[in-house]
C-alpha cells in the first residue's frame, strides 16, 4: 500500500509522517501493493484532522476523524477504515465481484467478524409541510443532527441536517 501524505495549514514532521505510516500499515493485510491511500492532515486551533480516502474500483472507503491531539485522530482514523474494509468485503462476496484492490487472501478468508445491517428501531408520524428554517428549529427542539420534513415551498421530502461548525445543510430531491 503506497501513501500520498500531505499537510493542510501545517507541516508534516518526519515523526507524523511515521506514525500514519506505522498505523494505516496494518491497513497492508487489506490492499494489494498499488493501492494509494490519500492522507490530509490538518489542525485548526486545537482540532487536529485526519482525512483518510482509499479509491477502490467502483468504491471510495473514506474516514474523516477529529480530536485535540493528532496522534489520537490517526489511530481513530485506522479503526474507523478497518471496519469499513470488512463491510466492504461482504459487498464484494454477495456480488460475485472483482476484488479489486484487495487481497485476495483477505477476500477468501471467511470471517466470523462481518457486521450485519440491522434495523432495530421504526418511526413512523405526520409530515406537516414547513419552510426549511423552521424545520431547524425543530430539530434543535428535538436534539437531532438531521430532520425529515416536507418543504412548503416545493411541496418535496426535503432533509436538514446539522454540519460541523454550527451551520446547516438542506438536502433536496432534483426537480
């Protein structure tokens, strides 16, 4: 697995280049030997980020993690990719697909560890049509990150969400 290392707003020491080195290594019983994994890493005030972003045929496998210490955010980051890697290799079973970029070992192995996705909760209520502001309203109201509402201006199923740094996003369908 090769690495493509770079600094946002900081440079890159020989140390940290180690670490992400050392860490996104054990990543290495996954990936075959050309795989790039894309690495940003970048610190705001005391918020030191990771960006992690694995190209796989037909795929992206991406961690984003966040901490006050960088050497946090690069072990969380690796957690984070494994995890996704092993949900990844079920796809590629059940689809009868190339591998890929991965091992062909890893692909063969048969794993007890495989997550399933499970649906432990259902929610069903009214949708009462409102203006997307108001729909941020009540999802503060209601302590949520994102809320499902119908617009009352496009008469659509729209989606408000909460983004990083206090502001928010609206996610509606084409027209």
């Amino acid at each position: 697995m090769e690495f493509l290392i770079v600094g946002k707003n900081m440079e890159v020491t020989p140390n940290l280049d180690q670490a992400v080195r050392d860490k996104l290594g054990k990543l290495d019983k996954f990936f075959s030997k050309d795989t790039v994994a894309h690495v940003t890493l970048s610190v705001d005030k005391d918020r030191h980020k990771i960006e992690v972003t694995i190209p796989i045929k037909g795929s992206i496998i991406r961690s984003e993690q966040v901490s006050n210490d960088m050497y946090v955010s690069i072990d969380l980051v690796e957690e984070v990719i494994e995890r996704q890697v092993k949900k990844y290799k079920g796809k590629i079973i059940r689809k009868h697909q190339e591998g890929a970029n991965l091992k062909r070992e890893f692909i063969e192995r048969a794993d007890s560890f495989e997550e399933t996705i499970r649906i432990v909760r259902h929610k069903t209520f009214d949708f009462k049509p409102m203006y997307p502001e108001d729909a941020c309203v009540q999802m503060e109201l209601l302590g949520h990150s994102f809320f499902v509402f119908i617009n009352a201006e496009t008469e659509q199923t729209a989606v408000v969400y909460k983004r990083k740094g206090g502001t928010y996003g609206l996610i509606e369908p084409e027209a």
